[in-house]
C-alpha cells in the first residue's frame, strides 16, 4: 500500500491518448492521461466514466451541447452517452472507470488501446 | 449530466466528518468530506476506500505504520485493511468507494453516518 502523487505520475510520460493506470479499487481502475487535441466520438456500453480535470482544460462536447471542465471540475459521462474529449491545450485528466473500459468505446481504431501501462 | 467543481461544493457546509455524495458511478460514490481531528479505527469487510487530498495535509494511520498524504495525493485503502484517518488540521478530502460503504466501517458509533447527504 503506497500513496500516489499526481503530479509525480504525470511528470513520467508525455503521450497524449495513453492512459496510465495508478490505482484498482473495486474492479474500477484510475487512469491519468495527457490529451491534446481531438479524439474521436465514442460511448461506452456498461460503463460510466468519470473525468477530473487535474491541468489545462476540457472541452466535452456532446451530441446536444459542450461541458468546458477546469483543474478541480469533474464530470460524470454515464454508459450509453456519446462523447468526445477535446483539448485545445494539453489537458491532465485523472479517470475513474471499471476496469472493463476499453477508452475508444465502441470504436476501434489507431486510438485504441486494449491494455493500457499499469503504472503503479 | 453536470460537471462538479470540487471548490465549490466543499464551500457549501462546514461540518467536519460529514460526507457528501457529489457523484455516483458504476455503484460507486464520489464524496466530498471535511475531516479535523482524529476519526476512529476501522475497516471495511467488503469495500476498498481511496482518499485523495484536495486541502491539508491528511496523516493516515494504519496499524504497522503513518502515511502522510500532501493535496494532489492519494492513497487506496483496501478492504480489510484497519486504519484511522487523523486531521491535525483541517483536511478536505475527495473520496471514491463503493455505494454500500459506511464511513466507520464495521464500527458503530456517534460518527456513524447512515445516510450521506447527497449534494450533487
């Protein structure tokens, strides 16, 4: 048992799109990923995902609006919803997932990542 | 669907000790709570419990050894495990467990809260 800092973890990579996986609980996993830029429009079947922003900011843009999000700001995107994460700048973002989740969803394509760097 | 920033629901009650329910996904409570002093030995027959420290400094205590978490830090305590959260100052924490986790474990006493208030 050993605490995880932050800003630690984030200081070790610098791909954007490559969760890294911190921590297991519960069958649910957290993620820290870097993003910038565009990903692709996605949802998830039985999962809920959580996004706090920890640097930078995130635009969520959903198929009837967007969801800015700044360091401290969490969302909640509940399975069946389909969302895509922008980040204009670089974005830090702490995840909070079950550890079925696949990060492309529903899609599979050069972005997806079937087995993610367990990091700690 | 909403984001939840952080700062500002932890400036909507004071009481130390008192979780509030900010999020809820995949049978998991996101809570935010305030802690001062020293809290009671426990543990959690069937739930892992992690704290992640927004403000001040948060001394976990376990029964072989202390672990200081700083803000931007967390630490996973796994079901089982017995340990005491103290607050020499005032600590305000984010917390991610399961739905069923009752916050003195498997403790009853006056800080026993049934009931979280949901704020979100």
């Amino acid at each position: 048992m050993q605490k995880v800092n932050i800003a630690d973890q984030l200081e070790r990579f610098s791909e954007a799109w490559s969760p890294r996986i911190v921590g297991e609980l519960n069958g649910q996993h957290v993620k820290l990923v870097k993003l910038k830029g565009e990903f692709v429009w996605h949802h998830h079947e039985e999962e809920d995902e959580l996004f706090l922003v920890v640097q930078g900011r995130l635009r969520m843009r959903l198929r009837d609006r967007d969801i800015d999000l700044d360091p401290g700001e969490f969302l909640i995107v509940p399975r069946g919803v389909e969302h895509l994460p922008v980040a204009d700048e670089e974005v830090h973002v702490l995840l909070f997932e079950p550890v079925s989740t696949l990060n492309t969803g529903n899609v599979r394509n050069e972005r997806t990542i079937d087995s993610p760097v367990k990091a700690v």
